[in-house]
C-alpha cells in the first residue's frame, strides 16, 4: 500500500544513508588496499588506493555527521533519531549534546575521531602508515557497520541514524499520510544529559576510547611486519596520550555526575563507569611496560599483550554499555538496538587478531633470558603493572556477572552494595600500587645501589607518617586502618616524586612528567578517599521522625528534609530557608538560601542562596532533581532537591476530577442562625445579612401559586474592601424543600440559605470556605563533602603530567627518527 | 626460573583467589519467602500491587514512602521504603528491591524500577536510593 505522506523530508535522510554505506565500502577498501599495500610495500599503487579510500571514508563521515545535525536542528520529526532524542526548545548547544544520547551518534562520535587520528597517521606515521592504519580502517569498518541499517539475508545489519520514524515505530497513527502534522514536537532530550558537562563529557570520552586503537595497531603491525622492537617508542607519544584523554574523559564524567546527577556522589562503581575505566588501567599499565623495556629490554611481551589487550576491552566495554546486557544492573547503559550478536562479533574479531599474532610471533619476540635485579626500576614497573592488571581484573570479573549469566544461564546478582564491594578490593590495589609508585623512584634501570635506595626510601616513609598523621587528624579519617594506609600510600608516593622533581629543577626536566602525573593522581587518590569516607548527610530529619509509628525506631532518621516555603530550619551550622521558586521552562530552580549565624551575637556570618532545579519530566517518569553545590576550598555543600509540591498537586486535583460534587475543594461548613442586619466574620473579611428578597427567581423553575422563593441578600467585604453581592436562594416547592447555593469564587466562599425559622425569627445559613491555598514545600537532602578539590586538583596536575610525557616522548621518537 | 615468571604464577593464582572471592560476595535475586527464611540483604524481584495505596506524605514524614508488592512467585508483602517516594513508580513494570525482612514488612534500602517508555516499547531502567552511599 502506497500512501503519500505529507510534509517530509526525504532527501536529507537517503544522503545521509547514502554517505553511510560509501563509508562504510571506503573503509573496507582501504583496510584491504592497506593489507596488501603492507605485504608488498614495493607496489606504491596499493598506498595509493588505501589513501583514497581513507580519505573518501573521511569525507563521507563528515557528510553523515554534518546531514544528521541538519535533519536535528530543522526538527525533521519523521526521522526517528531526531524525534527521539530532541524536540523545538532545545538550544543548539544540545543538539551537540542529543547526538550522543542514542548509540547512533555516540558510533558516529567515535568514528569521526577514527578519522581525525587516521588523518594524523597519515601524516606522522611514515614508515609505519600501511601497517598501522590496516588495523585502524578494520575497527572503521566495524564501526560503520554498525549504523548502516540494511538488511542481509533476513539479518539486520546496523542501525542507521536516518531511519524513519514511520518506520521504526509501529503505531497505526503513523500510517496517515498527514500523520506529521500531528507530531508537533520530538521526545526531547534526557534533562540529565542537559547539562554543560554532557556537551564535552562523551567527545573526550570516546577520543579516548578511539585513540586506544593507534598503541593496538603498532603494537599489531610490529609483530606482523616483524619491526619488534621499534614500536614501543613509536607507539609510547600515543599510548600516553590516549591514557591521557580517557582518564580526563572519565573525571569529567564523574564531575558531572557530581554536579548534574542525583546520585549523591562523583563515583558510584555503575556498570557503564567501570566499562570505561577497565581499558584505562590495562593501558596506564602497557605504558609503564612499554617504558621499562625501553630502558632495560625486558617485558617485552607483557608491553604488547597490555597495549593489545586494552584496545579489545575497549570494544568490550561497548559491548557491555551497548547491548543491553547490563539491563538489570545498571542505571544509564544505552537501550538495547539488538545488535548484540554485531558487537560481539566485533569483540571477536579483535580478539582473535591479537591471540593469532601474540601466539604465531611468540618465538620471535625479542624476549630476554636475563634475570631481572630486585634493585631496578623495571623490575618493579613490571610488578606494578601487575597488581594494576589483577586490580582491573577484579573490575571485570565483578562488572561482567550479567555476562557470565548470559553465557552460563545462571542467576548471579551482583553484589548488593556495589560501592563497599569494589572500595574494599580497590583500596587495597591502590596500596599496593601507590607504595610501589613511591619507591621505583628511588631506583634506576638495571640496577641501583641497595644502600642509597633504602637511604632515600627511609627517610622519605618517615616523613609520609608524620604527613599522613597529621593529615588523617585534619580530615578525620584516623577512624578505619585502611583509610590510613590509602593516605599514607598516596603521601609516599607523592614525596618521592617530589624529590625526583626537585631533580629535575636542577636540570633534568625530561624526568619530570611522570612525576607531576604521579603527584596529580596521589592528590587524586587522597581527595577521593576523603571525600568518599567522610561526606555526611546534613539535612538529617529528626523532626518529624519520633512521631512515626513504632517500627520505624531501628532506624536512623532520614536523609530527607521536609521544608516549607518562608519557614526557616536549622540544620547543623546552617539555617536554612526555602525562599521560592522561579520556573525557566522546563525546569523549576528552586531557592534555598543557606545562612551562618552567630550563636552569641546573632549576627549573620555567611549568607548564600543555592538553586537545585528539577524537571518534571514523563519520558523519565517524573521529577528528575539537578543538585546545586557551594564550593569552598576544604568542603561542598550539596543540595538535592528530592520532591516538590506541584507534583503532589497535580496528583490531588487528579483524583477530584474523577468524582466532582462541588463541594470538595471546601472545608466543613459552619451553620449560623442569623438576622436581619447581622455582620459576620469570614477568614478574610466580613459579610453582612442585607435582607430578604421575596421577589426572588430562578431560571428554568417557575415559581407555582403554593411555593415559597426567597432569596437572602448579603453582601461580603473583604480585607481589601472589595465587595460582592450574592444571594442564596430557599425554596419550598410542592411541599418539597430546596435550596440554590451562590459562590464568591475570589474570595473561596460559598453561602447555602438552608432555612427561615419563624418560631425563633431566625434565618439559616450555611457558610462554606475553601482552605487557604497550601503553602509551597520541598523535600531535599544536603551532603557535605570534605576535601573534595583534591579530587579535582590531582586531575588536572596528573593531565598536566601527561601533557608534559608526551612532549619529551615525542621529541625522543622524533630525535631516534633524525639519526 | 626467572624471578619474573614466578611472580606472574603467584599473581594469576591470587587472581583466581579473587575471582573466587568475589563470587561469594554476589547476590541472587529472591523472593519475599526465602527473605523471610534469611534475614540477610537480598534482591527480591517483582510488581507493584496496583490495586492498594501507595502511601507517601512529606508533611509527616519525608522518609517514608510505602507499597505493597508482589513477587515473581505472586507472594504479598508490604515495602517500606526510607526515602522518597520514586516519581512514577505506579507505572513501573518490574521492580527490583534491595533491602531485607523485617517481620512481615520488607525494607528496602534501594528501589530499581522498570518502566515503558511513553514513546517506544523499549523499556527505561531507573534507579532509586533510599540513603547516600556512605550508610
């Protein structure tokens, strides 16, 4: 059946579709043009075909990026990527953002870096071009396929970003050919993802995750072309960088996570956090191989297995976020495409890649039978890698539970308090890790004199106790030994990078990048820790708490605190008043103001407002709260808003409209026996019994000869002097009596004249009032967290660190190339 | 042997050790009768009772939100949950709780609830703490 949809927009969608598949072709081309050019490196032509086809793949990946982005922001809700993901009101800044919310772009995103480290290989590669990019326009064909969206003997290849919403959904309502007009806005964007952090967070992340694929295709093309020993210098610029990248990547989310996600924290083990930190340990592991058989010519084959390795957990890590498998587990994997059976494909393939070669070439690796010295440095890298290796195994074994379910059929859960479970094997590897960090300093490549290291090492373990004692007092955490053993690790290592530092002042400079790395992730580490031990809940609620019924006593007070509008509270050091509410479409920021006041002069010492805001959002079912947080240097104040009163509101009027009698929205009525003449007090005002009207009417009810119909005048003045006139009716109709009810709706009043009592010369009414309208309240929770700038301080130190190993890595490549 | 080698054996076999170990430290996921049996933490699959009142009132107390749900073996039992109530929980249709018996009130200290997305049929996964992290 043929129906000519109205309004849509075709073109762009079959360009875009269009690109995807020559990209996907251009790839393919150039990974084989690239193979054979790497087997016969004497034919120029096979070079020339592989550029070609990189540079078409290049082109066409641009093409689909840039098609997408036009068919999101004109809001071409007949496709389904743009229906899903964004809607009218969202600014263009998101529309970055909305990109990487569904797997789609987040493939693009990752593909798009392919390229532009592609393009820098091209360049900068040399020698290495052919062999290299084979591997890296392989993992680009994959990629593509993954978005190509075509069907292949009954099998469902990819999903494509430029699928139609009429046919990605089945709703009958979409088979009208008008059906676009009835779609006025798209499904908008995850108020979560609305964040500044969302715009830079995933594009960090996945040029990371891109270029671990450049120390795979070295570490790859090496073996295979027999160049064993001139990767790892080649390779060591672009392992550094891509550890980098993804450990800024992975800050960056956990920052937004702090700042943007309700959560309470900056890192909570989920499934999708661990993913991305699997490969950056295996990897931060390869480059300290790398660089102690640069030094000494051992561990060769751990170097290569770490570099290969950290690039398939890379993909495994996509496997795990992507196919839906992490279903039960986890919070924000993306939802399942039913492209699993791709993924693991994918996996595979690498996989297999790096057994074949690391099995075929073993016997030729330049492998050495010498024994390592205790007393050197590489022996000990080697060790630390290790423990790193191991620490990261216990991520994977612990993540993967729903993976080994699904192979084996079993029902695991996962551990019931993900965060004790992973903390309690972490610190322990963090230990380890940072003690070894410490003293390798102290020692040289091949061998080192026993009696200067213990020297150093002494002196230097006698300053990290005094360090860590006073350190642990300050922060509190002298409570629990491992809290202390973490400080003290991290202060060990972090003063013997100093010393090599200071070395380096007095002129070894190409030293000194590691050791800012090492210092930056020592502060890290301790900020962490602090923060993570000791943040509290301040909003504790002891209020309101004894007065629930008995069985609630076993427990400690709640985390929530219950605050109405202009009512202050105090709450530890802070009083703290609920201020208002200012709506900025379509979130309500909420004003909290926080004050110090002075016990004794009572004097405000510190006064500031926060403003957490929540969206009322359907598509994540309800009130989605985004935290505001005080910085100080030692401390943050965090504050959630947890409920809100428009949303219990809504539900009230909700169940009133099911049933309306008029009378609901009213409190009990008071009855009054009255006169004429009388004034009477009301919540806001007064009324005034006028008199009677017996000429009184009503529409529709005539009045018969036997009946009675009387109004009863009055007259209502409110504070403000308004006045309003209303008038009751009773009527006594065929011996039936009856009466008319008048509202003043300003004012919520209702009169009923229920009654004229001839006997006591009295009248009868009835007055109702409505409730004074409810006051605003919020529900919110407040968490301090101490020392957390540490956290991100040692960040930003450890990628200056990099930054700074990257430069002297990269000139000593370029200086080894000169010669 | 070269010293290395021997402490990469040692490594794989505290490796396996803790492979091992974290298996033990792993859940399953229960039903209300067998967490009436064990008094431990466990997870306990189910649905929302639809049919009786959630009960949640900020204004006494903005910790308490309680529901009454079934089990995937259609077991009854009342929730009681320190926290706020999760928005939209009536239109979960699969809960995941958390917590441990306590009597014939099962507490649960996290609550992950599946519901239909209003837009497609794939389902959104949400996930609710009853207390911060550091309990």
């Amino acid at each position: 059946m043929d129906v000519n949809y109205v309004g849509e927009h075709l073109l762009p969608g079959q360009i875009g579709q269009f690109f995807i598949v020559l990209s996907f072709g251009a790839a393919l081309l150039s990974c084989i043009a690239y193979f054979f050019a790497t087997k016969n490196p004497e034919e120029t032509s096979w070079k020339k075909i592989a550029r070609i086809g990189f540079w078409v793949n290049a082109v066409s990946v641009v093409a689909v990026g840039a098609t997408l982005f036009y068919i999101i922001y004109n809001h071409f809700f007949e496709y389904n990527y743009a229906f899903a993901h964004s809607s009218r009101d969202l600014p263009t800044y998101y529309i970055i953002s909305s990109f990487w919310e569904g797997q789609e772009g987040s493939f693009w995103l990752w593909m798009f870096w392919q390229t532009v480290l592609g393009a820098i290989l091209l360049f900068k590669a040399k020698s290495w071009e052919t062999s290299v990019m084979t591997f890296v326009m392989l993992c680009q064909a994959f990629l593509a396929s993954m978005i190509i969206g075509v069907e292949l003997l009954g099998l469902r290849i990819g999903s494509s970003p430029f699928i139609l919403l009429r046919d990605a959904m089945d709703f009958p309502i979409l088979k009208q050919a008008n059906y676009l007009s009835l779609i006025k806005d798209g499904n908008g964007l995850n108020p979560l993802l609305q964040n500044y952090w969302m715009v830079i967070h995933p594009p960090t992340l996945f040029l990371g995750f891109a270029s671990m694929i450049v120390p795979f295709a070295y570490a790859t093309g090496a073996l295979w072309t027999k160049r064993y020993k001139e990767w790892i210098s080649a390779a060591l610029p672009w392992a550094l960088f891509a550890v980098m990248i993804l450990g800024a990547g992975i800050i960056m989310g956990s920052f937004w996570a702090y700042e943007a996600l309700n959560f309470g924290g900056f890192w909570a083990w989920d499934p999708v956090e661990n993913a991305s930190i699997i490969p950056w340990f295996t990897l931060i592991a390869a480059v300290h191989v790398m660089i102690a058989y640069k030094n000494s010519g051992h561990s060769y084959f751990t170097a290569t297995f770490l570099a290969m390795i950290s690039f398939v957990l890379v993909i495994y890590a996509s496997y795990l976020t992507r196919s839906g498998v992490l279903g039960e587990t986890s919070v924000h994997s993306f939802t399942d495409l039913g492209m699993s059976g791709q993924l693991i494909l994918f996996n595979v393939a690498f996989l297999v890649i790096m057994v074949v070669f690391l099995v075929i070439k073993k016997k030729e690796m330049p492998i050495t039978e010498k024994d390592e010295e205790i007393y050197s440095r590489e022996f000990w890298m080697f060790i630390g890698a290790l423990v790193l290796t191991v620490a990261c195994a216990q991520i994977i074994a612990s993540t993967s539970i729903p993976v080994f379910n699904k192979i084996f059929g079993t029902k695991v859960a996962p551990p019931l308090e993900p965060i004790q479970h992973y903390n309690k094997w972490q610190s322990g590897f963090a230990v380890i890790v940072m003690i070894m960090t410490g003293f390798t300093q102290f020692l040289k490549y091949k061998r080192s004199d026993s009696r200067k290291f213990l020297a150093s090492t002494v002196a230097s373990l006698a300053v990290a106790i005094i360090l860590t004692a006073i350190i642990s007092y300050f922060t509190k955490t002298y409570t629990n030994l491992i809290y202390i053993l973490i400080t003290f690790a991290s202060i060990f290592c972090i003063l013997a990078n100093i010393r090599v530092l200071g070395d380096a002042v007095k002129g070894k400079w190409k030293l000194a990048g590691s050791s800012v790395a090492h210092i930056g992730f020592g502060l890290l580490l301790i900020g962490a820790m602090v923060a993570a031990a000791t943040n509290e809940v301040i909003s504790v609620n002891n209020t309101g708490y004894i007065a629930v019924s008995g069985f609630d006593k076993v427990e400690k007070p709640g985390e929530n605190l219950f605050l109405t509008e202009g009512e202050p509270v105090q709450m530890g050091e802070y009083k703290i008043t609920y201020i208002g509410d200012s709506i900025a479409a379509p979130n309500t920021y909420y004003k909290i103001k926080y004050e110090r006041v002075d016990e004794e002069t009572g004097k405000v010492k510190e006064q500031f407002v926060l403003q957490p805001f929540a969206q009322n959002n359907a598509k994540m079912g309800g009130l989605i709260g985004t935290p505001a947080t005080k910085h100080y240097i030692t401390h943050d104040v965090y504050t959630l808003i947890t409920a809100a009163a428009a949303e219990s509101q809504a539900q009230h009027s909700k169940t009133a409209n099911e049933e309306k009698t008029g009378f609901e929205d009213y409190e009990e009525p008071a009855t009054y026996q009255v006169n004429i003449g009388d004034t009477l007090r009301y919540r806001n005002g007064y009324y005034v019994i006028e008199g009677l009207n017996k000429e009184a009417q009503l529409e529709k009810i005539p009045k018969g000869p036997n009946d009675v119909m009387v109004g009863l005048k009055i007259k209502v003045v409110a504070a403000d002097n308004k006045q309003y006139e209303v008038q009751p009716i009773y009527l006594i109709k065929d011996g039936g009596i009856y009466d008319f009810n008048k509202d003043v709706t300003d004012q919520g009043l209702k009169f009923r004249f229920t009654g004229i009592k001839p006997d006591k010369d009295k009248l009868e009414i009835m007055v109702y009032q409505k409730p004074l309208p409810e006051k605003k309240w919020v529900v919110f929770k407040a968490i301090k967290f101490p020392y957390i700038n540490f956290f991100w301080c040692g960040t930003i130190i450890m990628t200056i660190g990099f930054i700074m190993s990257i430069v002297r890595r990269n000139k000593e490549e370029k200086r080894k190339l000169a010669k | 042997m070269k010293k290395s080698s021997i402490i990469l054996i040692a490594i794989i076999a505290v490796a396996i050790a803790m492979i091992l170990v974290i298996y033990t430290d792993s859940s399953t996921y229960s039903t209300f009768t067998e967490a009436k049996e064990k008094k431990t933490e466990l997870y306990v699959v189910g649905q929302l009772n639809k049919d009786k009142v959630l009960h949640y009132d900020p204004k006494t107390d903005a910790n308490k939100f309680s529901f009454f749900m079934y089990d995937n073996e259609g077991t009854e039992c009342e929730v009681v949950f320190r926290g706020a109530k999760p928005q939209d929980i009536e239109r979960s249709e699969q809960i995941v709780l958390t917590g441990k018996m306590d009597g014939n009130v099962f507490r649960a200290s996290k609550i992950l609830m599946k519901c239909p997305s209003k837009y497609n049929d794939k389902s959104v996964v949400t996930e609710i703490n009853a207390t911060a992290f550091n309990n």
